[in-house]
C-alpha cells in the first residue's frame, strides 16, 4: 500500500471518530446543559424554601421576643411578689415575737394564778377537812329534826279533825259572803235605777205665776228629766237647788223634755211657771231621777285651748251649734277673772244659763237635742282686760 492510501484510510478513520467525538461532546453539552439547567431549578426551588423557612424562623424570632419581653416583665413582676413576700414575713416575724413575748408574759401571769389557786386550793382543803366535822354535827341535828317532824306528824293527824271542822265553818261563811254580795249588788242596781218622781201631775196656775211640783234631796249625784204638755208658749221648768239658792229656768213652752244635772245630798225644788200676759195656763207634767248620770260615751271636741282676750263686764262668743241627741256640754279652763262665768244660752227658745267659772273650773250644761246653743265667756269686773283659755266638748 501506497503512502497516499495509507493517508487516505487514516483520514477516512479519523473522520467518523471525530464525528462521534463531536457528537458525543454535543451530547454531553446538551446533557450537562440539561443537568445544569435541572440543578439550576433545583437550587431556585431549594432557595425559594430557604427563604419561606427564613420568613418563617424570623417570625418565630419575633414571637420568641415578645415572649421573652413578657416573660421578662413576669420575672420581674415575680421579683417584686418575692420582694413584698420577704418585707411581709419580716413584718409576720416581728409580729409573732410580738405575739411570743405576750404569750410568754401570759404565761407568766398564768402560773402567778395557778401557784395562787393551789395555795387556795391548799385552804379550802383544809377547811373542807374542818366542816367534815361540822357536817357530822349537821347530821346528828337531822336526826333530831326528824324526830320533832314525826312527833309533828302525829299532832297534824290530831288536828285533821279540827281541820275538817274549820273548813266546814269557812264553807258557811262563804256562802254567807255571797249572799251578803248578791244582796250588796241588788242595792247597787236599785241605786242606779230611775225613781219616778211624779207622774202626769195636772197643774192650773194663772198667767206670771209659778206652781211647786216637787222638792227632794237626790242620794247621789245623776239628773232629772221633766217631760209633759202646757197650753203657754212662754212655759218653763225652774229647777232650783235650795242648798246653794241658785236657780236655773229651762224653756218648755207647749211641750218639751228638760234634763237637769243635780249633785247628791242637796235638796232641789221643781216648779212650773209661765209669763203670759193673761189667762189660766195649764199643764200636765212628768219627772224621773236618774243615779249616776251618764248620757253616753260618744263625744264631740267642739273647741279646744281657745284663747280669748276681752274688756270688763263683757262677754265673748266661743261657739254656736245644734246637738242631734240629748246630751251635756262640759267646759274647762282657766281665766284671770275671779267673776269669771260660762253662758250657755238656748237660742231656739231665748233662754240662757249662766254658770260659775272664776279664775278656772268644770262646767257641765244639759242640752236638748234639735235646739241651737251658745256658748259665750263673760266677767263681772269693774276694771282690766280679763284673758281666759277654754275647752268644750259634747257627751251624748
């Protein structure tokens, strides 16, 4: 073989080795191209995870901060606590040895009182030993005790009898007792009881003349009640108390009931008079004592603690009204007039009753039922300005 072929064949070798290098090394561009672009990716996703991780562990980093800010504040919160714990317990102590000391000074005390109690103690049983005597003493005088009850025994059975005897004697007494207090009560009643002092008395009188009805002396203090019929329209009841001569008209004209208050143990006269001009009057009449007068409990304050200022010889109106059932005024007070008086007047029938007052007293004036009153203050004095406070009230 030629050198020329020689050539030929080494390049016609060569060639397709070279081809298969470049291939093989355009190959392994493309695959180092692929590897390094796969890396590359790889690494880029690898990064963005790293960085999700960092934004991540930053924010744990934050949170662990704050956490340890507050965990440092809870330290030194702890801190104070613990600090005002051991001031406290220094405080506690001092006041325990305080408490120590006391008690120990109680103690002290205490066994100061117990030695006491058992040098007393040491006494009394010193005098217990001594009353044991005393209490045999005690004992036998028992004894003898009991011996004068039996002996009394037996004299109490011996006076059983006498006993028996008694009783039946303060039976009988009892039962005289009661008798005497049925008895005691009956009287009671009957002094409580009305007396009919006349009854349907016929009169004849002339005109201006008064005729005597009738005189007693009540046993206790009560009021009469005069009733009946007269042809005068100018009639009245005189009732006047012949202890102290003091007489009190009452209006009757044609017919009426008059009531009259009167005081036990003074004698009182009843008479009936007119004031007509002319003519004969006549009249039929009727009167009842009635004990202990009292017209009802029902009461009514017509004035109270009325105070009044008037000249001398003057009279002052405290009151006017109309009473619905019968009844009496009572009046109280005081004045600075020693002539002092009440009037009661009758306006219905123009007559008035004047009663004693002075410097202060108790009034009572009967009222009949369906008349109009007055009540009027007066005095007698020549001279001065005369006050008086008053009271009234109406019992029915």
């Amino acid at each position: 073989m030629t050198e020329e072929n020689t050539t030929t064949s080494k390049f016609n070798i060569t060639h397709p080795v070279v081809g298969i290098v470049l291939v093989v090394a355009i190959i392994g561009i493309v695959v180092l191209s692929i590897l390094t672009y796969v890396k590359t990716v790889s690494d880029e996703n690898t990064i963005n995870t790293l960085q999700e991780q960092l934004v991540a562990l930053q924010s744990q980093l934050s949170s662990a901060r704050i956490e340890i800010g507050n965990l440092s504040d809870k330290v030194f919160d702890a801190d104070s606590r613990i600090s005002n714990l051991g001031n406290k317990e220094a405080a506690d102590f001092s006041l325990l040895q305080d408490d120590l000391s006391s008690a120990a000074d109680e103690i002290s005390t205490l066994t100061s009182q117990i030695n006491s109690l058992v040098f007393q103690i040491s006494g009394i049983q010193a005098e217990i030993t001594s009353d044991a005597g005393l209490i045999a003493s005690i004992q036998r005088q028992l004894s003898s005790v009991q011996t004068q009850l039996s002996s009394v025994d037996s004299q109490l059975s011996s006076l059983g009898v006498t006993t028996a005897s008694l009783q039946n004697t303060l039976t009988s007494l009892s039962n005289t007792v009661d008798s005497l207090i049925a008895r005691v009560d009956a009287l009671s009643s009957a002094a409580r009881s009305p007396v009919i002092l006349f009854v349907s008395q016929s009169i004849s009188q002339a005109f201006g003349t008064q005729t005597l009805l009738y005189t007693f002396v009540p046993t206790q203090s009560g009021y009469i009640s005069i009733s009946g019929i007269s042809s005068s329209a100018t009639g009245y009841i005189r009732v006047t108390n012949n202890t102290t001569t003091l007489s009190t008209d009452y209006a009757f004209g044609t017919g009426a009931t008059v009531t009259a208050i009167v005081t036990g143990g003074q004698s009182y006269s009843i008479r009936f008079g007119n004031m007509d001009a002319a003519g004969t009057i006549t009249a039929t009449l009727s009167a009842t004592y009635y004990p202990s007068w009292s017209p009802g409990t029902n009461s009514i304050i017509l004035f109270s603690s009325q105070t009044i200022t008037q000249s001398f010889s003057t009279q002052t109106l405290l009151y006017t009204f109309t009473p619905t059932q019968v009844g009496y005024i009572y009046i109280t007070g005081t004045s600075t007039s020693i002539t002092g008086y009440i009037r009661v007047t009758n306006n219905t029938t123009s007559t008035y009753i004047d009663r004693a007052f002075g410097t202060g007293a108790i009034v009572s004036v009967p009222i009949t039922p369906g008349q109009n009153y007055s009540i009027r203050f007066g005095n007698s004095d020549a001279s001065g300005v005369i006050t008086a406070t008053l009271s009234a009230t109406y019992y029915y």
